[in-house]
C-alpha cells in the first residue's frame, strides 16, 4: 500500500485538532463541580483523550511505520548485528557494566552472559530492556510517556547501583573515593543505547516520532518529555551516528568472542 508522504503528519494533526475540541465539549457537558475543579477536570480530560487515542493509535502507528520504514529497517538490522552486545563492548565505564564479577573472569560466563534471555536476571539492565518492549502494547501517549520515563528512571538506578557495587568491592578506593558519582546524560546515554540494542523494539523510531508529535506540553515540559529527548538522543546516536562503526563483540575484554557460538548450541 503507498502512503503519501504527509499522510502520517496529517493523521497526527487531525487527532491532535480532536483532542483540542475535547475541552469545549467537557466544559459543556461536566457537571459544574466537576469543571470548575482544576483536578477533576485534568482527570476526566486525560481519561476522554486516552480513549480516544485507543481507538486511533493502530491506524497512526502503522502510518508512521511505513513513513519511517528506513530507520526501523535500519534499527532492526542493527539489533541482529549487535544482539550479544554487552555494555563493556560500548565503552562504558567498568563501574556501569552492572555485569556479575564472575563474568568478568571467565570467559565462558562471558559467553552464557551474551547470550542471555531477557527472562535472566544477570543480564545487565534486563529490567529497563524488558520495560522498553512494553512500549509496543502500550496505546496511549500518557501510557507510552510512562513506559519511557520508568526505562530511565531503571537505567538511572541500575547504574547507580552498579557504581556503589563497584566501590564496595574496590573498599571505598580508585576513581568514586568520595562515594558513587553523580551520573549524568553522558554517562546514561551509552547505557541507554545498550538497552535499545538488547530489546529488539526496531520499530522503535516509529514510535518516538509519533509520540513527539502527540505528547501534550504538560508532559514534553516534565519529567516525561526528558524521558522522551533521551531515547530519541539513543536512536540519533544508532541511526545517524558512527557508534556502532568498528565495535566488535568482545573486543578489548575476550577475542574472537564475537564468532562465538550460543553455549546451547
């Protein structure tokens, strides 16, 4: 089927001129305690424009798939080059590896960590990966704002943790002698990229641009709207990038690693 080039834009635009027209509606047909409440009305606004979404978003993510069918393809393919990636492979620091020491001494716990599910508590920020992947059944902006904002806030503990295990087992010496650092984008952007590697969600981009196009300004201004900045900054880095240029599974920590056979094979 082809799709017009703005047929996606278009789409977005006229649900949002919808959601926009919602407002009078409520107004007219609340009950006055209700309208005249600011809480309330918030409340029973976000409810009428989820189900609204519901209805639509089906039609609008199969519109933007095919609009952005060149970065999905891209993402997709990308994810099945690096699906062993780990994030000592991605220059991260040691202290956010967030990987088991015995891991990091054996080689053949190196490879069964590679080639972990995503049902496997040790593999390195499984829980953020597993919460990326929720992103495709959600149907709703505010629903798909939630999902990205709880993937940062896991990536953001995780590597917090990973930093104090690293300090404790370095007896409070080396680089965090004052306690674990401050993380900051630069340190959670790398590890962000790692998580969407490891879910495989290719039709990710799809996704970040129609929420973009959609998320209303009391969520782009939040928490939720950096949440959002953030995976789009991990899929530019992916797409439009030369990261993954010259990264090699396993090189500089075991060679030949990315040759390396599934340990079940």
């Amino acid at each position: 089927r082809i799709v017009e080039p703005d047929a996606a834009a278009a789409a977005a635009a006229g649900l949002r001129a919808h959601v926009a027209s919602l407002q009078a509606v409520l107004v007219s047909q609340l009950p006055a305690t209700v309208a005249q409440s600011p809480a309330w009305f918030r409340f029973a606004q976000a409810a009428a424009e989820d189900a609204l979404m519901r209805g639509c978003w089906p039609v609008l993510a199969e519109l933007f798939s095919e609009r952005e069918e060149t970065m999905v393809s891209r993402l997709a393919e990308l994810c099945h080059q690096m699906r062993q990636v780990l994030p000592c492979d991605l220059g991260i620091s040691q202290a956010l590896w967030g990987m088991p020491p015995a891991a990091l001494a054996d080689a053949t716990e190196m490879r069964t960590l590679r080639w972990a599910e995503l049902c496997d508590a040790w593999l390195p920020y499984a829980s953020a990966i597993r919460t990326l992947r929720t992103l495709l059944h959600a149907r709703t902006v505010r629903e798909k704002a939630s999902v990205l904002l709880h993937v940062c806030e896991l990536v953001a503990s995780a590597a917090q943790h990973s930093a104090s295990m690293q300090l404790a087992r370095e007896g409070g010496r080396g680089a965090y002698e004052d306690g674990p650092p401050a993380l900051g984008a630069e340190d959670l952007l790398p590890i962000m990229v790692y998580v969407v590697l490891r879910s495989r969600a290719a039709v990710l981009p799809a996704e970040l641009e129609l929420l973009s196009e959609l998320m209303p300004a009391e969520l782009a201004f939040g928490r939720e709207g950096y949440a959002l900045t953030t995976m789009q900054c991990a899929c530019h880095v992916l797409l439009r990038t030369r990261f993954c240029e010259g990264i090699g599974i396993g090189t500089g920590w075991e060679a030949g690693e990315a040759q390396a056979e599934s340990p079940e094979a």
